[in-house]
C-alpha cells in the first residue's frame, strides 16, 4: 500500500496537471506566448524581468506579467515602473507558484492584447520544478554570484527547463566566476540545454534573450496555426 504522503502529493500533482493542460490552450487559442522563469533568492530575476518587459515593449509588443512572491508586491511594483500590466500573487507562505493560481489572477487580464505573458516565479529551486503552470519556456536562472555547482545541487529544476540564463554576468571577473565549471555542471545535468549569460544590469546579452524570446513566440505561433488547420 503506497503511503498516505504519496498519494496526496500525486492527486494535487495530477489536478494541477490537468488544470496547466487547460491554461496551456488557453494560452494557445489566445495567441500568448507564456514564460515561467524560476531561480532562487537573490539571482537578479526581478531586474532581469524588468529589463525584458522594457525592451520588449521598446521594440512595439505588448507584455504582462504574473508575478509570485510570499508576502510582499515589492516585485510587482518594480515592474510596473515598465508600463507593462502587472498582477502580484501572494502565495501565503507557499514555496511554488501552481497552475490554480495562475488560472485566479488572470481573470481581470484580458489576454488578447498580450503576445508575451511572463510569470516570475517563487524564488526557490526546488518546488517550482514539479508544477506545470502551462508556460511554453521554462527558464531556469543562476547567478554567479551562487556557485558554479548549482546545477548538481538542484537538478529537477534544470532536467525540466528549456533554457538556462546565467545572470550577472558583469559581476563574473569581480567573484572570480569559473565559467567553464558552471557550463559543465549544467551539461552534467541536462546535456544539450540552451545557455544565455546576460546582466540586466548592463544590458549584456540582452538583445539575444529578446531575439530567442521573438523566435520561439513565432514557432509557437507557426504551431498554433498547424494545429488549428487539423
């Protein structure tokens, strides 16, 4: 007989499935490309995001972001300083965002002026991986000021990503950043994975995440449109 635990955490796993299949095409039939972006405390994800939600905007389309955070809507409030709309989840402790929460907060957003939808994840490498929030990219952030051997401390999260973005990237010299380590433990993890390094500091290696961000949105658009013509 498998443990009472267990089989909790398998039913909340598969309703949250379930209900991330049901955003995912709504998120599809809307024409919204959605981007869950998870790191730990501390990564630079809240700058990093702003930048993005900047230079998206500076380059004509239209953005929004759901952004999840324990207590406070100190990061929401950055954020909006972008222009773009902004809706603060509040997660009352809880270590994840989940599918449910995302599905609550974008009821007062109408998604048909939205091409980009970033959901900013809680900062925490652990319980992230495992909910499906029904985002097209997963990104998985590390930033050298962290330890080049994140990856192997905390592989589910990296195993499920669709890019990993090393941010920071200014202050690499400064905290004697081995680069080549930090590549190997991402390897080790997840061979193969897409890697960016960027600071949304500076602004280094930015207009490559905005390009690979414009490309995947129209490959997901080019799949939408496939899928309609079955």
């Amino acid at each position: 007989m498998k443990p009472r635990i267990l089989e909790i955490r398998q039913g909340v796993l598969e309703k949250n499935d379930a209900l991330a299949r049901q955003l995912r095409q709504r998120f599809l039939d809307a024409r919204v490309f959605v981007v869950n972006i998870v790191s730990s405390p501390g990564s630079g994800k809240t700058t990093f995001l702003e930048r993005t939600l900047r230079e998206l905007i500076a380059r004509g389309h239209r953005v929004a972001a759901l952004v999840g955070d324990l207590e406070t809507d100190n990061d929401s409030q950055r954020l909006r300083a972008s222009g773009a709309p902004v809706r603060q989840i509040r997660t009352a402790g809880n270590c994840h965002l989940e599918a449910h929460m995302v599905e609550t907060y974008l009821q007062d957003l109408d998604l048909s002026g939205v091409e980009f939808l970033f959901i900013e994840n809680v900062g925490n490498l652990v319980c992230p991986s495992s909910y499906d929030l029904g985002e097209s990219l997963r990104v998985v952030m590390l930033s050298v000021t962290e330890g080049e051997d994140k990856p192997r401390k905390y592989p589910p999260i990296f195993n499920s990503s669709d890019l990993a973005v090393i941010t920071k990237i200014d202050l690499a010299e400064a905290v004697e950043f081995d680069r080549a380590a930090a590549l190997a433990s991402i390897e080790a993890v997840r061979p193969g994975l897409p890697v960016l390094e960027v600071s949304g500091k500076t602004g280094q290696g930015m207009e490559a995440w905005i390009d690979l961000l414009i490309e995947r949105r129209r490959q997901f658009l080019g799949e939408a449109e496939r899928l309609m013509q079955r």
